[in-house]
C-alpha cells in the first residue's frame, strides 16, 4: 500500500519529523526499534552516517578487518556456481576486485536471482562480515546493491557521490538502512524549520530538509559539511532560545531591590574585620553583585572562580547587604560537611556580628542558622525558629532547607553552592519561599572554572562573573604523578607525608570508594587483618618498609582490580613504619553528621595528622594548615576533579603539594596522560579546556545523552565555539523580538519537543 507524503506540518498537526517509522518504512522500523531505539523519523534522520566512502577512489580490499562489518564497492571480474559436495544444490562465488587490484569473495548457498544480477562488469556495493577461507577474503551471504540498477531493490542513492556508512546494527544491513532512508525523502515534502527564515538567509543556511539529504546523500565532502553544520547550528539555536525564554521568565516576577546602609552597613563592618584586603578582581565582581541586588529584576548570576579564589566572602558580603535591608538569605550546599563548613567560617569570619542578641554581639548584627537533615530535633527546631521568625538573617543548610515545613520571614537571595549537584525543583522549591508577588535574588557559585562554550549552552540564562586570581597568602601548589609500579617512589611518597606532619602539616589521603571495614590488606603492609585494633600496630609491621604499600590493587580474582577503600587505607597506613605514629582519621559519606562534623573539627583543630576520606572533601572544605594531598587510584578521576581535590591544600602560608598516584599495572595511557596534563598547570580555565576535549558533552555538562532527540546530539563544544556564538546572538534576538514566538511556531513546537530532563538540563540555576 502506498504511503502518503508527509505534508507540511500545521497548526495542531503531528511533525513530520515525529511520524512513527513503521508508517514509513514497514518491517524494518521493527528491527531500528528494537536495535536502536529508534521510532520516528526525525530519529532515523538524525542517525548520522559515521564516515562515507568514495566510489570513486579505490578501496583497498587488503586492508579491511577481519571479523567485522563493513561496507565495499567494486566491480565484479567472475561469477561461477559449484556443485556443493556434501549436500543438495550449488553455490554461487562472486569475485569482486577493488580499484587497486584486490578481491573479495562473495559466496551465496541459494545463488538463485544472485547469478543473474552479478554478471562480469557490474559495480556493486556489498555489506556483510569479514571472514577469511584458504587466505583469501569473504562476505559470506552479503546484501549488496549494483549501482545503476533500475527497479525495486535498485541502488539509485548510490550512483552519484559519497556513499555513507552508519554504524552497524544487527539484522539491519546498510543497503537496507539506505532503503529506509530512500522511503523516508521520499515520502518528505518539507519539514517545519524552528530557525526563522530570516536568520538562515543571514547566515546562509540551507533548509532543514535540504540539510538532511546532504547529510545522507552528499555529492561531495563539502556538501556533507554544509549539511552537518546546519544541523549544528539548529542544535545550538533551539538550546539559545530555550535559554532566552528561561532568563525572561526568571526576569518575570521582580525582586525588591536590596542595598547596603547608608554607612555600609554591615559588610563594612565585615571588611574591617577581614585579615587580608579583597583583591582587584574580587572587588570588581562584588560591584556586579551590589548592583544586581540594587534593581528590581532579580538577580541571576553564576559566580566562577578558582578554588580558593574568595567566593564564599563575596556572597557573604552580597548576603549581608540583603541583611541590611530587612531580608533574609539562604545558602544550600550539596553535602552536610560542605554546609557545616561554610557555617563554620562564616560565623568565624562575622564574630560578634553573627551575634546579635548575645552577650558582646554586634546590637545591629545578625544570626547565623545551620539547617541540615541529620541535627537533633532541639538543634533542628532552634533553627527553624530562628529563620521563621527572622532572627537568623542567614540560612546555610543542605536540601533540607526546601522542605515545605521550613519558612522564611522574608527571603530575599538564594546562594547555591556547587549548583550542579541540584536539580530544578530543589531551586524552584527556595524560590518559592519568598514573599508573594516577589522573586528572590539568586547567586550560584561553582569552583570548576567553565569553558566558554559550556558556559553560553549551559548557563547562558545567567549573567557570569569570574574571579581568576587568588587572594594574597595563597601558596603555590606543586603535583607529581607518582607511578604505583615503581616501589621506591610509593615508599618515598607515606616518607614525604610523615615528613608534612613533623613539619607542622596536614595531610588528606583521598580514596575513590568508602569500602567495608574488613576489606583484605593490601599487600606488603604487614597488618593482622579486620581483627586488628584501631591504631595497633601489626607484630611485623616494623619489619616492612612499606615498598609495596599501595603498589598493587587487591586481588579480586577478576581481571578488573579493586579500587582502594577509605578503611582499607586507614588501617594499612596505622601500620606501616613511616606512618605508625601519625594521628590517622576516616570521613566518608556514610557517617553520622555528628561524627563527620566532630572529625572535620579535630582536623581542623590539628588533632588528627592525617585524613583518609572520599572525595566528601572535594569542595568547600579549608583548613588552611593543610599542606598535602595524595590522590590514590588518581587515573580513576576527571581532570576538574583532581584539580578540585588538589585545591583543599595550599590555603594558608606554606606550599601546598599534591601527589597523584596511579593504579598500578594496566593504567590506560590517556588516563596518564591526563594526569600529566594536571600535574602541569594549576591553571583550572586551561585544565577544563582539556577536560572539555577529552570528555563527552554528556558528561562534562551533565546530561544522559540516550541518542535520543532530547540531548546534544551534533554540537562538539570544543570545537564550535564560533557556530555557537552566532546561534546564541541570533537566538536571543528572535525570542527578544518574538518572546511568545507567536510568530515562529516551528521555534515554539521544537522547544516544547523538548523533555522534562531536557528542560531540567537547561534551566539549571
């Protein structure tokens, strides 16, 4: 039965691009479904073929690889059918020859139909499997197409141009998969184009359509180009212009404008009290801030900078002028040690100006509440008490602070601390907790440094202030990778870190799991096993220089080694010679609040030398006596992670230092080579340019990418900055001329195509 052609999408009518693919090209949509995923026929358009070959240039049969699928073209020499021996009928051997000269066979048990078409002369595209019989090549029962053949199950896709090869599916052959394609353009009249008619005459843009057929049946190399870049550039123009509506409906709702006293309020006063001056850049951004909280559009900025860089006195210089002028602000942190952190400095640094009420607090001062999910019920109603009825002017807490039973008197700005580790509704949760008709002031702070292009696709809603230089008394800190092969330079590294603590330092040990407390030894430590005493010593340990200390994972009896836990660490450390005497602790994510805060403390404090943890420590934590930092299984983490960890060490006046071990046997080579990379620069704007290149957009900006239509699916941020510059002006205009896009329907229905993560993945902050 003939299928009709997909006309022009209208108003109220199904997009040609969501069309279910069965209605289009039959049986094979079973096999795309079950395969791929795919159902409809923008995603069997936006399957993009992963390399094409030229008919034209030869193909050299001699180089293909044995074992896998592949697609070839040539022209058939001979075609001759044996009688097979050992059972009933005959079999067809085609030689096919390359334009260099070599051959492949292709073998048919039913030659029947097959001796007919593959005459002498032909040219032929074939896919199938390489095989290899008596040394000489095979596609044993291959789907071929010959090029020129008119009629049903002709190839006419295939005579003019680049032939394009997709990456290969089970029970679907790419002459097939061509098919599919063939039916799909067919059947397409023309498609709804969400890029305004107007912008792709500016910037010389083919028609959607137009862009899919050069993709999939390009003439030339510059043809499948100008196809890709296209689709790029739809990519990045949908996802500027859903940006452009969030900001103005984040700027919908006004915000009442929050400024300092007269005097300067009680910032001044925290500036007098600062032990060191604010530095240039840090005084330029806290410009940017007091402006914002000055105007009746809410304020929603990202505030990026290195770790260390001074970000937390900024907003907490911002959070006081909203203090000032009767509000309240609240501060969320990802984790409970982060959000006791920052309660901790922050009361520190404001003294008897977080004691307002108190014997010998500042009279116009404030109160500083800690809100988390783990206080006791007494600790957790005082808290409550303090923000309901105004008392606290700051909040600082973790997600507990969006829960509905928690109210503010009068919430004026909403501090997000590492605000990728949130989701929408978390946010939109504070939002909703300011007074009515009123949106808050929002600041989101990140210490991993954004490249360019991820910042105007991820947070291009957000106006961006940067802080690249660090406060004066930050040391510089040096990294070394340390080979887990080598013994010698395992044992020099426990001799480095006793040396730290004689020398008045602090040392984080960071592991990349938590573990159980009877995890086995790891070899070479002389310790007892689980049944050994905290902070006892094995009876050899003394015996043992700790040369294998970490050198070798633990045997699992798999051939994927174990990563190293927190207490396996612990406990190995507690015994070896160059480490016995050290006050060692353990933090993870799994303690109680209490017990995380009492070590946190301790270390703090410099009761406790050593501190063996996961990456709990990654952000906001800052003991400034800390020196080093030595990161076991280090080839298992991101370049911004590492540089994340490194920066805990180096915060007061001594050096800071940084030791990266890797694996031991088996490292990939790239993952060394990232920690090269590292240990080069402690520039993080350079480090997440390279983490940007050697990462998946997925990843680096936090979305699953599925391959379906709700993810980056063309976009290579590393290398489209200058594509996703224009997209970004030529998208805000139109939704800035247009913001209904009541005039740009195709624009508004592929926003709304958009999911519920999609959208999440866009709005953040």
């Amino acid at each position: 039965m003939a299928v009709p052609r997909l006309r022009a999408v209208a108003d109220g009518d199904l997009d040609p691009l969501d069309i279910g693919l069965r209605d289009v090209v039959g049986t094979s949509a079973r096999t795309l479904e079950k395969a791929r995923g795919i159902t409809t026929v923008g995603q069997l358009l936006d399957w993009l073929p992963r390399t094409y070959l030229d008919p034209s240039r030869p193909t050299a049969f001699r180089d293909l690889p044995h074992g896998e699928d592949v697609v070839v073209v040539g022209t058939v020499r001979a075609a001759t059918t044996h009688q097979m021996r050992n059972r009933r009928g005959r079999r067809l051997v085609v030689q096919v020859e390359d334009d260099t000269g070599g051959t492949i066979e292709l073998t048919f048990f039913k030659p029947f139909g097959h001796q007919d078409r593959l005459r002498p002369g032909v040219r032929v595209v074939c896919s199938g499997q390489v095989g290899v019989w008596r040394e000489t090549l095979q596609l044993t029962h291959p789907d071929y197409a010959t090029l020129g053949e008119d009629g049903e199950g002709g190839a006419q896709w295939l005579l003019d141009g680049l032939v394009p090869v997709y990456t290969a599916t089970k029970g679907l052959s790419p002459i097939v998969h061509g098919q599919c394609l063939e039916l799909v353009f067919h059947h397409l009249d023309q498609l709804p184009d969400p890029v305004p008619q107007q912008v792709r005459e500016e910037v010389g843009l083919p028609g959607l359509l137009e862009a899919y057929r050069l993709v999939h049946r390009p003439r030339t190399q510059a043809e499948q180009r100008r196809g890709r870049w296209r689709l790029k550039f739809t990519e990045a123009f949908t996802v500027q212009a859903q940006l452009a509506q969030v900001r103005r409906s984040a700027t919908a709702v006004p915000a009442r404008p929050r400024v300092p006293a007269e005097d300067g309020g009680l910032g001044a006063q925290l500036r007098r009290r600062l032990p060191f001056a604010l530095t240039e850049g840090q005084e330029g951004v806290l410009t940017e801030l007091l402006d914002d909280l000055g105007r009746d559009v809410p304020m929603h900025r990202l505030l990026q900078g290195e770790v260390g860089s001074g970000k937390t006195v900024l907003a907490l210089l911002a959070m006081l002028a909203v203090v000032d002028s009767g509000g309240q602000a609240a501060l969320l942190a990802p984790t409970e040690v982060l959000a006791a952190q920052h309660h901790r400095s922050m009361t520190g640094l404001l003294g008897p100006i977080a004691e307002a009420g108190l014997l010998g607090g500042l009279a116009e001062g404030t109160r500083v509440a800690l809100l988390t999910g783990s206080q006791s019920a007494a600790e957790r109603r005082a808290s409550l008490l303090a923000a309901a009825s105004g008392e606290a002017g700051i909040v600082v807490g973790t997600h507990a602070l969006i829960q509905q039973h928690v109210q503010f008197a009068e919430l004026a700005m909403v501090v997000v601390d590492e605000q990728h580790r949130f989701g929408v509704e978390q946010r939109d949760a504070l939002r909703s907790k300011a007074p009515e008709g009123t949106a808050p002031h929002v600041l989101v702070m990140t210490a991993t440094p954004i490249p360019r292009t991820v910042a105007m696709t991820v947070y291009g809603d957000m106006e961006i202030s940067t802080l690249r230089e660090l406060p004066g008394g930050r040391r510089p800190i040096s990294s070394y990778v340390v080979d887990g092969q080598r013994p010698d330079w395992v044992r020099r590294t426990w001799e480095r870190v006793a040396e730290e603590v004689r020398g008045g330092g602090q040392v984080y040990v960071v592991c990349p799991r938590i573990g159980d407390a009877d995890d086995p030894d790891l070899p070479g430590t002389g310790t007892a096993g689980p049944g050994l005493p905290t902070g006892a010593a094995a009876p050899d340990a003394t015996g043992d220089d700790g040369a294998d200390l970490l050198t070798g994972l633990v045997d699992t009896g798999t051939a994927t080694p174990a990563l190293h836990g927190v207490h396996q660490v612990a406990r190995c450390l507690r015994g070896l010679p160059a480490t016995l005497d050290l006050a060692i602790e353990v933090l993870h994510g799994r303690m109680g609040a209490e017990e995380k805060d009492a070590v946190m403390l301790a270390f703090a404090a410099g009761r406790v030398d050593v501190l063996v943890s996961t990456t709990v420590v990654e952000v906001g934590v800052d003991v400034p006596n800390a020196t080093t930092m030595v990161l076991l299984d280090a080839d298992r983490f991101g370049i911004s992670q590492l540089h994340q960890l490194r920066g805990r060490v180096g915060r007061g006046g001594k050096p800071g230092l940084a030791l990266l071990l890797t694996q031991g046997e088996g490292v990939d080579p790239a993952a060394v080579e990232r920690l090269e990379q590292v240990a080069a620069t402690t520039d993080g704007f350079e480090l997440a340019r390279l983490d940007l290149e050697s990462r998946r957009e997925g990843d680096v900006l936090g979305a699953s990418q599925s391959g379906g239509r709700s993810g980056l699916r063309f976009l290579r941020l590393a290398r489209d900055e200058d594509l996703i510059v224009q997209a970004h002006e030529a998208a805000w205009r139109t939704v800035e001329a247009d913001p209904e896009l009541q005039r740009h329907p195709a624009l508004a229905r592929a926003l709304t195509r958009l999911d519920a993560a999609r959208a999440a993945f866009l709005e953040r902050g």
